[in-house]
C-alpha cells in the first residue's frame, strides 16, 4: 500500500503541514485539523481514484503542493486512530514513518474479517444499498403496503444483504438494522439479551396473565411505530457520520483500549462541532423513550409495570406508578435509570451523561483542537469542567447508537407481541 505525503498550506497564515497518509481500501479520506498557528479549520476529502493511479485534493481554507519545508506533521488516517498533529523535527519525522496500519493492520482471521466488514463491506453498503433501505422504511412507517414487498425484493440481488421470506415487521426492521448488527462486537447487555427478555415476557404470560396484559396495554402499535420513526431518523444521522466513527468502532472490534492511546492519538478526520449534535440527538432519543425499558424493568423485577422503586425519591416528589414518571424531567427520569437493581435501564444509563449533554445543550464547552481535549463546564463555577479526548467522544456516540438499537429490538418486540395478543 502505498504511502501519499503532501505539503498543505493554510490560506490564513501560510503554515505549512506534512500531510501523510497511507492509500488503502478507502476510495475517500475525510480529514479535519485546525491550523497550529491561526487555528483555521482546514477540512475536506482527500479522493484515491485508483483506476487513474491519481489522488485529488478537495480541501477548504488551503492549499497543496508537493514541495516545501513543512513545519508540522499531521498523520491522516480513515480506518484507524492516527498521531494528534505535532511540530516537524527529526524525531516527529521518524515516528510518522510508522504509519496506522502498520501499528493496527489486522492478522488474525477475527481482526481481518471485522476489518473488511468495517472498511470495505459497510461503505459500499451504505453507498449503494442504503438509499433503498431508506426508500422502505419510509414506505413503511406510511403504511403502503401494496408498494412494500416489491421494493423488498429489488434487494435480493445485493451481495452484501441475505433476505429470507418476506415478513413486512421483520423484513423491514432487519434490513434497517443490518448495518448496525455488524458493528457491534459486543452485547451491551451482558449477560442479558433482547431474546432471554423475549422468553421471560412468554413465561409471564402464563404465571401472571393479569400484569403480561397491563404491558401490553401501555403503548399502541401507533405509539411503537413513532417511536421507530425517530430511531430511523437516528440511524439516518449515523449513517451520514458513519466514516468518522470507523477507527474507534475497528478499536472495539479488534479489543483495543481507547484509554491507551487518547493521550497522544485521535482522530484527524472530523471535527468535535461534527459529532456533538449526533450525541445530543442519541441522548435526547434514550430518555425521551426510557419509559419502555422501565416499564419491562418493573414488571420483571418488581412484578407490575408499576411498581416504582420506592428507595428513589425525586425531590420528595412522590412517584407511585409509571404515569408518575412520565411526568418527571429528564433530568429527574435519569435518577430511576441509574438504579443498580434493573435489566434493562441500567444499562441504557450508560450513554447518559448529564455532565455531557447539558453543556454542549448550552453551548458551554471548549475546545483545543491540536491536543483534542474537549472541557465541558459546569454551571457550578466550583466545579472543574469534565474532560474527554474526541476519540473518546466519538466512542461515545458509538456506543449511544448501540444502545438506542436496543431500544429499536425492544419496539421490536412489544409490537410483536400485540400483535400475537389482538
């Protein structure tokens, strides 16, 4: 694989930066950085057209050459996390020989086939298939069932999509999902699953027909298939961040810690302002639906969709049943989510960061770009401002996305299982 460098010059203050990166799978190079001296995004795409044996350079706020004496070096990586932008100087140089892939190039048969699902499969997915996937979600969250089948099957020929029999809730929810479940090396609730809650709600429906028929009376088809509608919009937003998310997504994939680079690589294909509207979305979709996973909880743990666990007080605001909750704020609602005792909301706690959210809500953050370092602060001027990395940001959109696809199996079920009831 050959080894592209070119000299980027900002058009603000002419500070030129050694581009470096390492020609691939990718046919296209998202790369982000603000200039060292004047602090200019300079941002675009680098293409490989490779059946032209040519790279093109499609960058904002600078130019690009192939001569001139560098003064930083800026490692440009899409498949892996790459060097934090650095000062040019002999040794800087020399560790810039040592490209990503060769410190993450995959071996194993696990990290190769993951690595080909991530780089290769999923982008020609999202290019080529997901136009279409959109085209039948949107068909049917309308109801146009006559249309739906026939756009199902125009799929069938794709070599990245296995279809089985068409089944309208299953085949459509499969198909939308299909990207997702690839991307996920882990299960997020261990060691629990979407299919062991499935059989526990079956059993129920036998031992305590009375509390099974009060879940089932919560939510609508109608409600489900709202709530559905606003994950697809999610999945949407994801699909259009998805090639700046694939280093730390290929990180879990092969097992390796985000906690151990973040000091001294990131990412140098996207910006912090790109991400923060994908966590706040993420977020906001977890909470304002966190009453489905609640309800499940209370009725498996407490027996009753109901019974509220009467430890958590909420301002000495009594909450006695589940439309008690609703009536929370978000803020409050994330204090019965946080409960140790439960399944399934403990668990979608996880991407909820109040800490997180709240400042980027208020525009109450800043930002380094060279270091990466992003400070959320706190309207309590006692209190130090949280501090993360933007690769571990973005790893917190990832797994945000992972959980709200839980929440995507959970509507899932529920609609199944009204169905089975009518």
């Amino acid at each position: 694989m050959a080894v592209v460098t070119q000299i980027v010059t900002c058009e603000v203050c002419d500070t030129k930066t050694l581009v470096k990166f390492q020609v691939g799978i990718l046919n296209q190079y998202p790369i982000h950085y603000s200039c060292p001296t004047c602090l200019t995004h300079i941002y675009g795409d680098i293409i490989h057209h490779e059946e032209e044996g040519r790279i093109e350079y499609k960058l904002n706020n600078a130019s690009h050459s192939s001569k001139g004496n560098e003064e930083y070096i800026l490692v440009v990586s899409g498949e892996f996390p790459s060097s934090k932008i650095v000062k040019s100087n002999e040794e800087t140089f020399k560790a810039a020989m040592f490209s990503p892939f060769i410190r993450y190039s995959p071996h194993e048969n696990r990290e190769v086939y993951k690595y080909e699902v991530l780089v290769q499969t999923l982008p020609n997915l999202i290019e080529y298939e997901w136009k279409m996937i959109e085209r039948i979600a949107n068909l049917y969250f309308n109801n146009q069932d006559r249309f739906l089948e026939g756009e199902v099957d125009k799929l069938r020929e794709s070599p990245r999509l296995i279809l089985s029999s068409f089944e309208k809730d299953s085949s459509v929810s499969k198909l939308i999902t299909t990207v997702f479940r690839e991307l996920s090396s882990t299960n997020p609730l261990i060691p629990i699953t979407i299919e062991n809650v499935a059989i526990q709600l079956k059993t129920l429906s036998q031992d305590n027909n009375q509390a099974y028929v009060e879940l089932l009376q919560l939510y609508s088809l109608d409600d489900l298939l709202k709530i559905q509608q606003e994950l697809f919009s999610l999945f949407n937003a994801f699909i259009a961040h998805y090639r700046y998310l694939v280093p730390v997504i290929y990180m879990e994939a092969i097992e390796r810690r985000i906690e151990d680079i973040k000091d001294y690589e990131g990412l140098n294909t996207v910006s912090f302002e790109r991400l923060d509207r994908l966590y706040q979305n993420a977020y906001e979709t977890l909470l304002e639906n966190s009453t489905l996973t609640l309800m499940l909880d209370n009725l498996l743990i407490r027996s009753s969709v109901h019974s509220m666990n009467t430890r958590i007080s909420v301002r000495r605001q009594e909450v006695v049943n589940l439309h008690d909750y609703k009536g929370l704020t978000k803020g409050q609602k994330l204090g019965y989510l946080l409960d140790n005792a439960n399944i399934l909301s403990h668990i979608f706690s996880i991407p909820l960061d109040k800490d997180l959210r709240n400042p980027i809500g208020h525009n109450n953050y800043s930002y380094d770009p060279n270091s990466q370092l992003i400070q959320f602060h706190s309207n309590n001027p006692n209190r130090a401002p949280k501090e993360l990395f933007l690769i571990e940001f973005a790893d917190k959109c990832f797994q945000s996305i992972k959980i709200n696809l839980l929440l995507w199996d959970i509507t899932v079920l529920m609609r199944k299982l009204i169905k089975e009831e009518q």
